[in-house]
C-alpha cells in the first residue's frame, strides 16, 4: 500500500483566510481554528440557537451553528448568561471558557484585559453572522 492511498481525501482546498471565514463543513471549520458548535433548529429563513436567533437559510430542521472563538463578546451587562470557568492567558489576548445556564461550554477569544475572574458571571452576545450546517445524522 502506498503511502497516497492512505492519506484521508481532501475536504477543502484554498487560501487560509479563506478556509477560514467560509468552511465547506463542521469538521473543516473546526479543524482550522477554535470553534464553538452549538445545536441549532432552522425554519427555512432563520436559525435559532441558545444565543439568539440569526440570518436566514433555505435549511430546514436540526443544524449545528458554529461560532469562531472571536466571534462573542463577554460583557457583564446583557447577553446570554454564563459563568467563568477557566482563563488561558496567552500575553495579547487570552481563552475564557464559559459555561452558560444552559449547560453549554463556549470558548471565547478576548484582548487580554484585567477584571475578569473564575467564578464572575458575564453575558455572552454573539457578534456577525455563525456558521450553519445541516446536523449530521
């Protein structure tokens, strides 16, 4: 067996901030950056998840909507509610891990700024449009 008939086929080709911003499927989109996936139901002109309702597609039914990483704000004011669990401080910028009152675990990607503690209650608001893809059955 050759080593070229046992690499996996490939899911997507094209520029970086390509592949980035448009991924053809879930396992592209999560594969090349952080990525939060949440249960979605669609009606053919919007999509509604946990965070909110958001822009239409022809999509009818269950759906996985996925959000980048920094794609969320965290406020305290507003949003979705959550709690801190974990920061991963990288000097620039840092990974705040959220656990909202839904039960879901999102990962958010913010400038490092000082204030925000393990334990502190926030809101999440979505910021642009997510990602939409049919639920893989």
């Amino acid at each position: 067996m050759s080593i070229a008939s046992r690499r996996p086929p490939l899911a997507e080709i094209g520029a970086p901030a390509e592949v980035y911003g448009t991924p053809v499927s879930r396992t592209v989109g999560e594969f090349v950056g952080a990525a939060n996936v949440l249960p979605g139901a669609a009606d053919g002109s919007q999509i509604e998840c946990v965070l909110g309702r958001f822009g239409a597609s022809d999509l009818r039914g269950d759906v996985d909507v996925m959000f980048r990483a920094e794609a969320r704000v965290i406020g305290e004011d507003g949003g979705v509610p959550g709690e801190v669990e974990d920061i991963d401080y990288y000097g620039h910028d840092q990974m705040v891990i959220v656990r909202l009152l839904s039960g879901e675990t999102l990962r958010v990607r913010l400038l490092a700024r000082p204030g925000l503690e393990i334990g502190q209650r926030v809101g999440i608001t979505a910021r642009g449009e997510p990602f939409i893809f049919p639920r893989a059955g």
